[in-house]
C-alpha cells in the first residue's frame, strides 16, 4: 500500500543530525526552555526575514494567542474561510469571539478577498489568511482592505511554511502569523509543536509572557496567562530539520509538478500556481464530481488518499449557528469533490508512476 504520508522515510533520511540533536537535549536536560528554543525561534526568524518568533504548544494555541494578546473577545468578529482545518474555528470561539465565515475561490481555494468588504463591520476586529495548501492568499488586497478599516491580519501559515508572496515569506505579510510543526506539516516536529512571528515586537513580548504564566521572572504573574511552551526536544529537533525545509518543499514540489503534468489531460481539477514560490505543495489537492469513488478506485489499486475536508465550518455542528441562512456555494462544492494525492518527500519513483497509473486508470 502506498501511504498518504510516511514520516519514517523523513527521520531516517536525517537521522544521523535529528539524533545527534535529541542526544543533546537530553544529555542537557533542560527539558523546558532549553537553549533550543530560542535557537530556534531565532532560526525561524531568520529563515522568514521576521524581527520575531514564538515558540508555543501548537499551530492551534498559536491562532488562539495571538486573539488573545490583542485582546479580541465577546462582541468582536473574526473573519475567517469557511474551508480550512477547524482550527481557525476553534481558536475564534474560544476566545469568545464571533466567526464570520467568507467562501472561498474554486480556483486558489482560498478566501475570497472579493466578499470581504461586504463582510466587514464595526466589529471585525481580525481576518484569518490561511494559505490552503499551501498557496498564498491575494495577501496585497486582503492588507489593503484590512489596512483601510484598522484590521489585524493573521496569516495562518500551518501549512505553507517556506512558501513567498511577491518575494516575502508567508508569515512576514500580514501583521501576525501562526505556525504549525505538527508532524506531517512541511517542517515536522515529532510531537505538537507551534509558533507565531510578528514584527511587532510589543504584540510578540505579550505572546511571550501569555505562553508561560504570565510570568515576567519567578513567581511574579503580571498577567492571567497558560502553559503553551514549546519542548526543547521539538526545538532541537525542529531546528536540525529546518536546514532542510527548502531541500524538502523542493522535492514536494518535483512531486506535485510530476501529477499536474502526466494528469493534465484527464477531467479533473487540478492545483494551480504549484511551481511558483507561492506554493509549499503541503497538499496535493484535485477534484473530481466522482470523489468518492475515485477514492475507492485509488484504495483498491493500493493507493493511500486523504480528504481536506469533508465538510466545510458553516456545516459542522458547533459552528453551524454563525452561518445561519448563509450560503457557501463554493466551500460545500469542495468538500464533495476534493481529494489529496500523496505528495510527501520520501515517495519513490516507482510510487509516483503508481499513483498516476491508478489515477488514469479509473477515468478510462
Ligand atoms: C494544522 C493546522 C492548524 C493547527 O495546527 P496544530 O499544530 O495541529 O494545532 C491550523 N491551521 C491549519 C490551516 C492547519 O492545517
């Protein structure tokens, strides 16, 4: 069987530097703030051309810090796309505040900057750029917008770290960005792991202080704060594998390259922008009205597929109530007709030919 993803071919392609890197830590034993968490967060930082990075407990708490630290909440609204992961959901509620769902564009799958001036209102406090995929938002409209009604813009760059936007990193655009280094992300902790980068640097000190405690030094608590730290263990490990983040997307890319040009002549939907900057090829998305079946097909050739997502936010259960007599044509189209083809660094060539060979063979 050909898996979806498969994390082992990662580790042990680096294994000698990821190993030497725990081997470390523990022979350290500073197993909390240990002297690679700021080595990587200073890392990151370079890597995005950002003034700073914080390292939290994951790309979730990330999105939920960053409203909290500029104080978003009850009565507040935050714009978000109605397809993404729930997270962007979650951190919104969570908080206390109001998600106000945008469809998305058939073609980027991403929000629809078209809409968000129709969205906007005295409260909107926030809108979530999640880069799907992989691919950049229109992050010059969405600024433009945000900018012109005083509205702070996240990026949600979980999925599409080492990806550009007109020469800038995703992460250094908007105001504020959220990552994620859950394991199969394109920079892969062996645990959950997140961060947020900013250049303002009073709005990173908050963070900062919310992620541990509220504690400015021992046992004095400045704020009401949490527990959302980073393990030195992730850190180390993260910044071994952030050497080869590029090296990685790169092959990401070759993969994803291969399937739109040896799948252009079947009837399906294919990704769009995946060989410029723009893209991290983190999901390798088609469409097909046969989704399901396809699906099927794939599974029984010996072929690992995923879905993202089966069911957009407005639809699911807890978030339903926010989109009430509201309708996202596009968002319900694309989690009826997409699906994700393996596209992890790691796939052979052999496996790259099967998953095509599969793929044609069921439009036949
Ligand atoms: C993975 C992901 C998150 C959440 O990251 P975790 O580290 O798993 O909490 C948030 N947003 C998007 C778009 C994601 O893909």
């Amino acid at each position: 069987m050909i898996p979806f993803v498969d994390l082992n071919r990662q580790y042990v392609k680096y294994k000698e530097q990821i190993d030497h890197a725990i081997k470390s830590t523990l022979e350290e034993s500073r197993f909390i703030l240990g002297a690679a968490v700021n080595g990587f967060e200073n890392s990151l930082a370079e890597y995005l051309g950002i003034d700073h990075v914080v390292s939290c407990g994951s790309g979730t708490d990330a999105l939920e810090l960053i409203l909290q630290a500029y104080g978003i909440g009850a009565g507040d609204e935050v714009i978000l796309p109605a397809f993404t992961w729930v997270s962007n959901a979650e951190a919104v509620c969570n908080v206390g505040a109001t998600p106000v769902f945008i469809d998305v564009k058939e073609n980027t799958y991403n929000l629809n900057a078209d809409q968000l001036e129709n969205l906007i209102s005295p409260k909107t406090k926030a809108i979530m750029a999640v880069h799907l995929y992989g691919l950049s938002c229109d992050m010059d409209r969405i600024m433009e917008l945000a900018n012109a009604h005083n509205i702070i813009v996240i990026e949600d760059v979980a999925q599409a770290l080492g990806a550009s936007y007109k020469g800038n990193k995703l992460g250094a655009i908007g105001h504020v960005a959220a990552h994620s280094f859950y394991p199969t992300k394109n920079l892969g902790a062996f645990g959950d792991a997140g961060a947020i980068s900013t250049n303002d640097g009073e709005i990173a000190d908050k963070i900062r202080l919310i992620t541990n405690h509220g504690q400015t030094s021992r046992d004095v608590h400045v704020l009401n704060g949490r527990n959302s730290r980073m393990d030195t263990l992730q850190a180390a490990i993260l910044e071994e594998k952030l050497k080869y983040l590029d090296e990685m997307n790169d092959i990401r890319r070759g993969n994803a390259l291969h399937y739109n040009e040896c799948l252009r002549s079947l009837n399906i939907g294919l990704p769009q922008g995946i060989d410029s900057p723009n893209h991290s090829n983190h999901i390798y998305a088609i469409r097909s009205d046969q989704r399901d079946e396809l699906k099927s097909h794939m599974a029984e050739s010996g072929v690992n597929t995923a879905i993202h997502y089966p069911t957009a936010l407005p639809y699911m259960l807890p978030y339903a109530k926010y989109a009430e007599g509201q309708n996202f044509p596009i968002a319900r189209r694309l989690s009826k007709e997409e699906l994700s083809l393996p596209v992890f660094p790691g796939l052979t060539q052999s496996e790259l030919a099967d998953v095509v060979n599969a793929t044609k063979e069921f439009f036949k």
